[in-house]
C-alpha cells in the first residue's frame, strides 16, 4: 500500500501546487483557460495515439474489459436513478450527482497508472480512456436530455443538444483515439523521429493537467454537502466494489482487472462541471462534487486499490 500511496501522493502534490498557483500568484483566468487547451488539444490526444497505436491486446480481452467497465457504471446509473426517483429530489441536481458517480480524471489515471505499472499500465490506461471517454460523454448529454434539457424551451433544447453533441464528435482525444485504433488494427508503423515527437509532448501531459485540476477546486463544501457525500460515496467507494464483481464475473485478471479496479477508483472529471454549464445543469454543486472526489482520492484511492487487488 505503501508503494500505491508514493504513486499517489506526487500527483495529488501537483493538483495543490496548481490550487495553490491560480489563488496566490496567477490570478490570470486567460493563462489557465491556455494550459487546458494545450493539456486537451495538444497533450493528452499525444500521449493516447502515442500509446494506443502500438497496444498489444487482442480485441476480444478489450471488449471484455470494457464490457465490465461499463457494466459497472451502468449499475452506479441505474441504482442512483432508483433512489433519485423515489426520493423525488431536484432533478437538475441527479446531472451533478450522476456526472460526479460515474466520470473519471483522465489526467490522475495516467499520471497513478504510469506510476504504478509502467509502459505495460499506460497502454491499458490508454484502451480504457479511449472507449470510456466516449461513453461517459455520450451518457451524460443522455442524462442531460432527460433531467435538464427538459425544463428549457425546445429550440434551445435542440441547439445545446446539437452543440454537445457536435463537440464530442470532434473530441481531440476521441479523435486521437480513433487514429490510434487504425494504426494499430492495421499494423501501420510510425517513424521512430515521429513517435519521440509525441512521446516528448506527452510526458508534458500530467504535470501540466494536475496544474490544471488543482487550479479549478472550488473549496466550498458545506453548501450541498448531502449531494457531495453521496457522489463521493458511489464514485470512491460504491463503483469500485461494483468494478470488483463484474470483473469476478468477466473472468478478467492481471494487468487489465487492476487497471479497471485503479479506474473506478479515480475523482471525478473536471471537464464534467463545463458540461454543467453548457447543459443548464447545476454547475455549482459539481464543483464541490469535482473538488471533494479530488481531495479525498488521495486517502480512498491508494486504499481502495490495494484492498481490491
């Protein structure tokens, strides 16, 4: 544990320093707005098509993977739409609850995974991202479409809908992911000066999202704390017991089921709290929901993984 704890803890000192950076010394909205684009457009679609295009895993072990993967998402969903019914709580409120139970920080997951398991866990890391980073977005502008799209006026239903949707169809790391899908299938090779370029800008990559993360917490938890406990609850704890049994189920071991299991453990996606905004959801409270899961992964995280492995 002590080792997972070491992986951890470098990543989570990052996400303060950038905290610490945005609130004390750069102020400056525009330079933090120019590190996340770099980090999402330039970065991160590096670091996956780096690591994708030359994966070696067959594709019947990845869709069994996945399958499990987002079996257990589907669970936290279904069981959090259960509850938020019978309950008749606010349902602008379930989008934060959902996004916060069920998305993942990409940057953490590279930045733990490459630390714990080296070349082998970031082509994993990179396979898992791919298809998850499809279906998480995809489920919440469902989820959006059902529980907040609903309560504004049709045509503007319609362009927020359209827009999402034309976003994450011209995703980078989407779009990264798919090109390192064909590379791969095809054996295509990529010259040796081509792959260093991408291997430089990707070790960019983690310091310069942690930096990113950290300058978004938003320390303000009292307010809709009961939304907060119960996202970090499904996402810390809930979904990684979940992940466990599906993989028990799936018959998946080694490398892929402590990728999975070190997945479902992650915090939340930051890019989650720009949907909130776009889709008239509760921004706020995903900002909390973002901050607490952020925060309290550096305890459940390391905890969680040694336990389910």
């Amino acid at each position: 544990m002590f080792d997972i704890f070491n992986a951890v803890l470098p990543i989570f000192i990052l996400i303060l320093l950038g905290c610490w950076l945005k609130n004390y010394w750069l102020h400056a909205e525009d330079f933090w707005r120019g590190l996340e684009k770099l980090a999402y457009f330039i970065l991160f679609p590096a670091a996956l098509f780096n690591s994708i295009s030359v994966a070696n895993l067959s594709f019947i072990e990845q869709a069994k993977l996945i399958l499990a993967i987002i079996s257990s998402s589907a669970v936290i969903t279904v069981g959090l739409m259960l509850y938020w019914q019978s309950k008749n709580l606010d349902r602008i409120q379930f989008t934060s609850v959902f996004q916060g139970s069920v998305r993942f920080n990409n940057y953490t997951f590279f930045g733990v995974g490459g630390a714990l398991y080296g070349y082998e866990g970031l082509q994993l890391i990179s396979i898992i991202s791919a298809y998850m980073i499809i279906v998480t977005n995809v489920a919440s502008v469902i989820i959006f479409n059902i529980y907040a799209l609903e309560s504004q006026p049709r045509s503007q239903q319609t362009s927020n809908f359209f827009n999402v949707m034309h976003k994450l169809f011209i995703n980078p790391l989407i779009l990264a992911s798919l090109a390192g899908f064909i590379f791969n299938h095809f054996n295509l090779g990529v010259p040796k000066l081509f792959t260093n370029f991408l291997q430089n800008l990707a070790s960019g990559a983690l310091t310069i999202g942690a930096l990113t993360v950290g300058a978004n917490l938003k320390f303000t938890w009292f307010k809709d704390y009961k939304l907060v406990v119960l996202a970090a609850f499904c996402k810390l704890l809930l979904l990684p017991i979940v992940t466990t049994i599906m993989l028990k189920i799936f018959d998946i071991t080694g490398s892929a089921r402590s990728m999975a299991i070190l997945y479902s453990a992650l915090p939340c996606a930051s890019t989650s709290y720009m949907l909130s905004k776009q889709l008239g959801g509760d921004a706020d409270s995903m900002a909390r929901i973002i901050t607490a899961t952020t925060v309290l992964s550096l305890l459940f995280l390391p905890l969680v993984v040694y336990i389910l492995n």
